[in-house]
C-alpha cells in the first residue's frame, strides 16, 4: 500500500524570493567592480599621457635653455632666452585659451628673430592643463654673471577633471638647469 501523501512539485514564494534577492546584490558587486575598473583604467590613461606631455615639454625646455648663451628674462610665468648664434631669442610661458568651454592654461613657446615673431607653438595637449602659471625660477651663479640657473616646476592636470579628488589625475614635474654656453 502506497501511503496518501502529496507530491511536492515547484518552489515555494519564499524560496524564490531569495533566489531573486542573492542574484540581485551579485549584479549590484559585479556592476560596481566593472564600474571601478573602467575608472581606474581611465585614470591611468590620463596619468599616461601628462607624464608625456609634462616629459615633452620639461625635454625641449630643458635642450633649448641649457645650450642657449643668455637668459634675457626671467618671470615666474615667462622665460626669454638667447640662442648660441645670438640671433633668435626663445620665449617660454603660459597660453591661456578655451577649451570645450573649459578654460585651459598650456605650457608654449615662441621664438622671435629679426625676421619676426612665429606663433605659440604648444608644448602640452589640450586634454590636459597647467594647474598654475608660477614655473620658473632663476638664480645668479656667480655675482654679476646675470642668470645662469633655472629651476622649472609645474603641475599638470586633467582638462575638465572631476570634483572627487581620489578621480582627479595630476603630476609635478621639477628641473634644475644650468646654462653651459656662458
């Protein structure tokens, strides 16, 4: 004799319930690790490309005052200085523009000889900004000499970077050059 006993077919609510409820807070991690790898990945992308612009723009400063034969001026957010030959003079400095709407500080450069002046040419990208224009700082070496030593700092930063500090991409770069043609 087969005892009268019901047949469980199926699940019940509550067993679905929490089913539902542990596959919903696996979606919400996976989301949010996906999320927080995208932004990592981003950020280093940014980080990429200031180390090569501020890299790029620390190595043509860097050729063009220490071979040049005179620093004519010197500003925190300017330098002039003469070539070798002494017939062209090489302006560093900020350029400020627009960008997208975002205003945006550029390291540049221009260089002026008795043909005329060229345009700035820039010496960082338009995704990225000079977070100040104070850059440079020059020292006598020996007295009466005039300048014979310029120390470049500058920090780069994302264009348009977010207001969450931890997300906001920048870099220092810092120089010490001495001038050799003296």
């Amino acid at each position: 004799m087969i005892p009268n006993t019901k047949c469980r077919r199926g699940f019940t609510l509550i067993e679905l319930l929490v089913v539902v409820a542990v596959f919903m807070i696996l979606a919400v991690l996976v989301t949010n690790s996906l999320f927080s790898i995208l932004k990592s990945n981003t950020k280093a992308n940014i980080m990429k490309e200031i180390r090569q612009n501020g890299a790029y723009a620390l190595d043509v400063m860097d050729k063009t005052i220490s071979s040049s034969r005179k620093i004519e001026e010197c500003k925190s957010s300017s330098l002039t200085v003469t070539d070798v030959g002494g017939n062209q003079q090489i302006t560093f400095g900020c350029l400020s523009q627009s960008v997208g709407g975002l205003p945006q500080i550029s390291l540049a450069s221009k260089v002026c000889s008795d043909n005329g002046c060229s345009d700035n040419v820039r010496l960082t990208s338009t995704n990225i900004t000079l977070e100040n224009c104070n850059v440079f700082t020059c020292e006598e070496i020996e007295s009466g000499e005039g300048f014979g030593k310029v120390t470049i700092n500058f920090t780069l930063k994302q264009l348009g970077a977010s207001t969450r500090p931890e997300e906001i991409a920048r870099q220092t770069f810092t120089k010490t050059i001495f001038l050799r043609n003296k």
